[in-house]
C-alpha cells in the first residue's frame, strides 16, 4: 500500500440549503482549496456532519466531492460510523466512486473495549481495498484508540496507512511515532507544528477551511528541516482563529465563519444549533483581525 496522506486535507463542512444540500457552494468549496494549494479533502467527517446526514445525502457528498475534485486533489471519504457493518458498505461505496482513501472513526457511543477497536478496524480492512486513515478524538466519541492497539491494527491490517489523532497530546504523538510505522496525521489545528516537528505527515483540519494557503505552507516549513522562523509567525497568525474555531462545537464556529466570507450558508443541523451571539462576536472579530472579512 503505497497511497500516503501529505500535507494540509480539508476537513470540508457540508453546506446546506432550504432544501438539503447547496451543492453549488460544495463544489466552489472544492475548487478554492485546489487553487489555494491544499494537498487534499476530507468529506462528511466529524466538520462535514457526517453523523446528522442521512445516508443518501452522505453518498451523494462523497460522490460530488470526488467528481468535483476530477484528480485535481486527493479526496478521503468519511465514512466511519458506530457500526461495522455499515462502515464497511461505506467503504465499498467510497471506493467505487474514486475516492483516494477511507477516513474511519473510532465507533461512537458502542464503548467497544481495545479488543473491539482491532476487530472493527481488521474486518473494515480486509473487506475494503481502500486504505484506511483511523481517526482517534476520544472527546467526540467516548472511545480513546491506544497506541498498542494503533500497532497490532497496523501489524494485521497494512491498509491501515495513517492516523488521524485528535487526543489533542503531544506526549501521545510521540508515543505512537515510537510504537509503529503507520503514518501519523495531526488532528488538532493548535498542535500542527509540534505533531509535524515529530515527523507527522500532515493535518486533518479545521481552520485549513479559512486559511488554506498558510496551512499548506505551515505543513511544509514546521518539518524537522524546514523553516523555524517561518513556522512561528505562522504559528501566531493562525493562533486566535484555531482557539475561536472551537469557541462551540464544530462545525458550528467555522460554517459561521465561512458564511461571513461569502462561501457558504451557516446552517447546520439539529441537535446542533447556530453560534450563541457572544460567540458570534468574538469569532467575527477575530477573522476581522486576520483580515479575513
């Protein structure tokens, strides 16, 4: 298995419209993240609601997504859910559109026990050709992936090529960079630096959504042989967005964001609900600040 996840990936959200899904922002989404240098997407993750979506509406995502991205930019597909099965038939619909890779959660509100982790992540690898990117953030799901069980899973199932760990835990990041070969992949936007310093491969993130360029570049110079001035001023710049981007659940900060720049609706879907006013104040002042809107 030779694919590898390099580079700035998109946690793209899902826009909405009136009446489902506003394909039209989904695909100038796709084609500004192409311009701007992102080395690849990441559809109806946890930023893409893929949870709240209905099944139909969660294929179609993947399937516009890859479409629209026509090999200009890798495209994961999220198609993790808290049952095996179905993630499997995800896997095999993901694969069938084009989509480079599989994105696979660790199963939500189950609480399966580590045993249960492998056993989910070697059946989803051995009935699906894609490779898989397992995807650790123990706050959303109650269910902390292990850095043995991330190298037993890595030791039976070679597919599994990448880990997104979103534990927010350098300590963490430099346990797992000891414990396997699998490729390790920053899932908290505050942490890129140190994970890339660490050797990781690249980020799964959020605030790439408004500043895709600089995260690109910070992806590049935060390397052990890149740039340290370059990756501090990045670092700072980047700062009060990655802290207000999570001033309330995502994706409920960053499709606010998003929306004031002209790119999308705000809408998200229940039991989410929109930014509390003071929140929304905060947010818009800090991408005020960054000369963002």
């Amino acid at each position: 298995m030779t694919w590898r996840l390099s580079g700035s990936y998109v946690a793209l959200p899902t826009p909405f419209s009136a009446d489902g899904i506003d394909w039209r922002a989904l695909e100038q989404l796709v084609d500004w993240h192409v311009e701007q240098g992102s080395g690849g997407l990441v559809a109806v993750g946890t930023t893409g609601e893929g949870a709240t979506l209905t099944d139909y509406e969660r294929r179609s995502v993947i399937e516009r997504t890859v479409e629209r991205a026509a090999r200009r930019i890798p495209v994961v597909a999220g198609v993790g859910t808290n049952n095996t099965a179905q993630t499997i038939e995800l896997a095999h619909f993901a694969r069938s559109v084009g989509a480079d890779a599989a994105l696979v959660v660790t199963p939500y509100y189950n609480k399966p026990t580590q045993a249960g982790l492998v056993a989910h992540f070697c059946a989803i690898a051995e009935a699906s050709e894609l490779p898989l990117v397992l995807y650790n953030v123990p706050s959303r799901t109650g269910c902390d992936l292990k850095p043995a069980t991330v190298a037993e899973i890595r030791r039976r199932a070679p597919t599994a090529v990448a880990l997104k760990e979103a534990s927010g835990s350098i300590e963490r990041a430099r346990e797992l960079r000891s414990s396997c070969d699998i490729d390790l992949v920053a899932g908290e936007d505050s942490l890129i630096a140190g994970f890339m310093a660490l050797g990781a491969t690249g980020v799964i993130g959020v605030v790439a959504n408004l500043a895709p360029a600089r995260v690109a570049e910070l992806c590049r110079v935060a390397r052990p042989e890149g740039n340290r001035l370059r990756t501090a001023e990045l670092v700072a710049w980047l700062a009060p967005l990655c802290r207000d981007l999570f001033i309330e659940t995502n994706p409920v900060p960053v499709k606010t964001a998003l929306a004031r720049m002209g790119r999308m609706r705000e809408d998200v879907r229940l039991p989410l609900v929109p930014l509390a006013p003071e929140s929304r104040a905060r947010l818009l002042a800090t991408l005020s600040e960054a000369g963002l809107v």
